[in-house]
C-alpha cells in the first residue's frame, strides 16, 4: 500500500468525525429529550397550541 502524504493523519479523523456524528445524533435524539422532560416545564405541547379563531 502506497503511502500519500497525509494519509497518517486521514484515518484518526475520519474515526473522530464519524465519533463526533454519531455522539451528537445520541445527544439530540434521546439525552436532550429525556432532560427536557425531566427538568422542562409542564408539557412540550402547551407552547405549541395556536390559539382559536374567531
């Protein structure tokens, strides 16, 4: 296998790009969530009601 200059340092960040996506999509889709309703306020629904026409 030929070695390119900056192949050495490809491989570490690909693995620390892909690491930092996956840790950030488990932060958005379930940590942040279950913190919100944990310490939130009342019902995420309540601020999302528009009000009636008249």
């Amino acid at each position: 296998m030929a070695m390119v200059t900056g192949d050495e340092i490809q491989a570490p960040m690909s693995i620390v790009i892909i690491g930092g996506v996956i840790t950030a999509t488990i932060l958005n889709m379930v940590v942040i969530p279950v913190l919100f309703h944990h310490y939130g306020k009342g019902d995420t629904r309540e601020c999302c009601e528009l009000p009636e026409m008249e």
